[in-house]
C-alpha cells in the first residue's frame, strides 16, 4: 500500500510542469559535471623569447595507444596564448604518455590523472636548428614555475637520474673502451674494483628512486627508471644470457599487470628491447629454433628468452617487424596473438581518401578558406613547400614554367603549391616569392593531420591527385627531375 501511495504521488509529481523541468536541469547538471571532472592542467613554451614570430600558435595533441608502435590517437588542438602559455586536460583515470606537436618540434611527458599535476608543464625549444620537417624531438619538463607549489614531480627526480648516469658513464668511458678490446692488451690497464664501484653506486641510486611512492604508483614513472638502468647495465658489458635471466626474475615480480597494459608503458618497452631486441640474431643453433617453431615448442622458446609465453608473441612480431621472414610469419600464424592484436595490426595510418579529400579546408592568398574540392574534375599537381627552403623555391619556379610549357598538350592539370608554414607571417612571407599571381598557393599550416593524411615526409615534395581527388602518388618526381615527363602518362 505504502509503495503503491508512493508511486501514485510521484506520478503526480511528473506531470507538474516546473518538476520535469528540474528534473532535466538537475540531469543535466550531473551529466555537464561528469564530462567536465577533469583538471584542467597548465603548460608554457620555453625559448622563443628572443623570436616570438617563431613561436607556434597551436599544439596538436595527441595520446600514445602503443609503447611499442608509438601508434597515437588524436586528442584536441591547442591555442597558444601570445606569452606561450596553454591549456589542456587531464586525463580521465589513469596515467597517459602525451605527445604534443608543433612541427618540426615533438615533446613526450607523462601526465597523471585528476589533481596529482599541479606542477607547470614546460616545452623546450632546442638551441639547435630542425633537421626534418617533422618529428624533432625536444625536451619537456613539470616544473613548479611562477607559482606557489613547490612539490618535486617524479620526472625531475628521474631527469637527475638520467644526469647522473650521463656523469658516471663519462667517469667510466674510458675503461669500458680497454674492455672492449679497442686497445691490444688494454684490458690489463682496466681498475675491475673502480668499475664495481661505478655499477654499485648507479644501481643503489636506481633503487633509492625505486622506492618512492610516485614512482610505483603507477609504474609508468618505474618503468622509466628500470629501462635506465638496463642500458646501464648493457653498456657495463652484461652479456644478452645474464640481461635475459635477470629480466626473467625482475618481471616475475610484476604480477598485477598483463603483457597489454605493460606495452602502454614508455619505459617496459624501452626495457625490453633493450634486452630482448636482437634475440634473433644472437640464437645460437638456428635449426634449433626452426625446429622449436615448425613444432610449436612455444615451452622451449619461452626457456631461452627468459618470459612468460605471452611474451613471445611480442618476440616474434618484433622479429618480423625488424627482420622480416618466414619463420616468425609462420609463429604468427600458427599461434593465438588475440591479446596482443592491436600491437599486431598496428600502423602508421593510411593516406586520405576521396571523401577524407572533400571535407578538408586550405586557405588562399586572400585568406579566404577554400574547400580542396575546388580540384575536383582535373588533375592535380601538389607541390608541398615551406618558408626559408631554398630548393622549395627554385623547385615552385620549374614548376610554374613547367605548368605553362605543358599546358598545349594537357589542359586537364591544375598546378597547386601547399604551404605548410606554422605561421601566418612565414606564410605571407611566402606569399611575397610567387613569380606570377598566376600560381596557385593554399595554405595549412604545420597541421601534423595534414602531414599524416597526405604522407608529407620532406619539402619540396610533389602529391598527384586524381580528378576524383584520390591520392595518385605521394612521391611523384620534382619539376627538375622529371615531373613534366610523368605528367605526359597520366591516363
């Protein structure tokens, strides 16, 4: 009864106008909260005072899916305030590997979730010039900055470590060369107890480190410091049979995480290929192992690396991946890689198609935003060029004599050059080169999505595209070096 006279009156309660209505804002406003529950984390870029034309006006944000691949997802673009300051979120729950770009320019951190960030996130430009278009990968760091909070984040911590061993592996350079064999008889001048000493004090620093909460709560920040000290252990002269059998101990003791959540990890990565990433090529009896994998002896081959067999599939698509034959094609093939199925169709992304073609924007010279389907019905010759490249412009200029040269025997070819400056005055520097308003000039900007889209991988590059806007080739030959003869065949 009591249940019944309860149902009754709330019913009578929904029909009340003002009710629903504060029934939806009250859904909303748990619904707005939820989305919006993430910190909202603070970063600047660090050395462009002296040029601040030069300083970027977007970040493109992406998060790493792989350790092993470094297969990324796109996350957001960030604005870049006129002082180089920005903002981005944090990430929902667990610990992520960010990378941001700003072509040429590449940084990495590790961000943690909810509050835990409350330092200043900081992105270094090199002293030293690109020598890509993209990819250059330059230094970050959490520091405390202009504000009140003064907490060490781990990475600082783990940065002192990596400037230590920088220290000491000068300190042993010498020795380790004597041992090497570099020097006839060299082995004798080498001071064994000096050496212990060094491998002793680096390891004890590693596993001071070690202990801190920040550096096990998750592992990311731990498996950072581990894969140091593999290399440090590497470069001591630690033979591939000792680097597999302590690994196998050391990993045992990791019993929470699973293959799949340890590829996430920068550092396990790091430190599995520094143990494992030549496995092939050192076995010994290769019959024995062709043996092991045509019978499916997966007991054995687990044995000699010294992992769990999860791991061996990781071992063998790293063997194709470097080395690729039949025997790791027929482990792959014979055996249940579900687990691990990500990392083994992972890539790095496939070219636009027609409809990815159609949806993108550029800007012309008068700063209007032009759709790319302006091209479609004719042949498009892409060329993609950027400010202070000389060959850029000598190559735009063949082009264009090029383009009126061949115009008597094609007339269904456009001929576009594609500016992928990062700024607006490099861009209208650009502008200013153009032999003739004649030639056609767009622009993207240092869009990294554009740079994946279009394969662009070096400057001057030439891109054809069909009348139906499908990427034709990505790596056609230059203006000088044979262009107008390719563009004759086109069919």
């Amino acid at each position: 009864m009591l249940a019944a006279s309860f149902l009754k009156q709330f019913w009578t309660l929904c029909n009340l106008k003002y009710f629903r209505v504060a029934v939806l804002l009250l859904l909303t406003s748990c619904i707005f909260n939820s989305s919006f529950s993430q910190s909202v984390l603070h970063g600047e870029l660090v050395g462009w005072d002296s040029d601040v034309t030069e300083l970027p006006s977007f970040l493109f944000l992406y998060k790493d899916v792989n350790g092993i691949t470094e297969q990324c997802e796109f996350i957001d673009v960030i604005t870049i305030d006129v002082n180089g300051r920005f903002k981005f979120t944090s990430p929902e729950a667990h610990t992520e590997v960010y990378k941001f770009e700003s072509p040429p320019w590449s940084w990495k951190t590790l961000v943690r979730p909810g509050d835990l960030e409350t330092n200043l996130l900081q992105l270094f430009k090199p002293k030293t010039g690109p020598t890509r278009i993209r990819g250059v990968m330059a230094r970050s760091s959490w520091s405390s900055g202009e504000s009140d909070v003064d907490v060490v984040h781990p990475s600082v911590k783990y940065d002192s470590l990596r400037m230590l061993a920088s220290t000491l592996d000068d300190l042993v350079l010498y020795d380790r060369m004597l041992l090497s064999g570099a020097v006839n008889n060299g082995g004798k001048l080498v001071n064994i107890s000096y050496l212990d000493s060094i491998n002793t004090l680096f390891e004890d620093a590693c596993y001071e480190v070690l202990q801190e909460k920040y550096f096990n709560e998750p592992n990311f920040y731990s498996d950072l410091v581990r894969s140091r000290r593999w290399q440090w252990r590497r470069d001591s002269g630690w033979s591939s049979e000792k680097m597999r059998e302590v690994w196998s101990k050391e990993e045992l003791l990791d019993k929470a995480r699973g293959l799949s959540e340890k590829i996430l990890s920068p550092g396990w990565c790091s430190s599995w290929v520094e143990v494992n990433g030549q496995w092939y090529s050192e076995f010994g009896d290769k019959d024995m192992l062709d043996e092991w994998i045509q019978k499916g002896e997966n007991d054995s081959i687990s044995e000699y690396l010294g992992c769990k067999k999860e791991e061996i599939q990781l071992a063998m698509w790293w063997w194709d991946k470097n080395m690729p034959n039949s025997l790791a094609s027929l482990w792959l093939g014979n055996n249940d890689t579900e687990s691990l199925s990500g990392l083994m169709n992972s890539s790095k992304g496939d070219k636009w198609s027609a409809s990815d073609l159609k949806s993108k924007n550029w800007t012309n010279p008068s700063n209007d935003v032009v759709s790319l389907d302006e091209l479609y019905g004719k042949w498009t010759v892409l060329m993609v060029i950027k400010d202070g490249c000389f060959s850029c412009i000598r190559e735009w200029a063949a082009l264009y004599y090029l383009e009126n040269s061949i115009r008597i025997t094609r007339t269904d070819i456009n001929f576009t050059a594609l500016s992928i400056d990062g700024t607006q005055q490099k861009w209208e520097k650009l502008i200013k080169e153009r032999i003739s308003y004649d030639q056609t000039l767009r622009w993207v900007g240092s869009d990294p999505r554009w740079m994946d889209g279009m394969y662009i991988s070096s400057v001057p590059q030439v891109i054809i595209l069909t009348p139906d806007l499908e990427i034709h080739s990505y790596s056609a030959p230059l203006p000088s070096q044979g262009l107008g003869e390719y563009l004759l065949k086109l069919q």
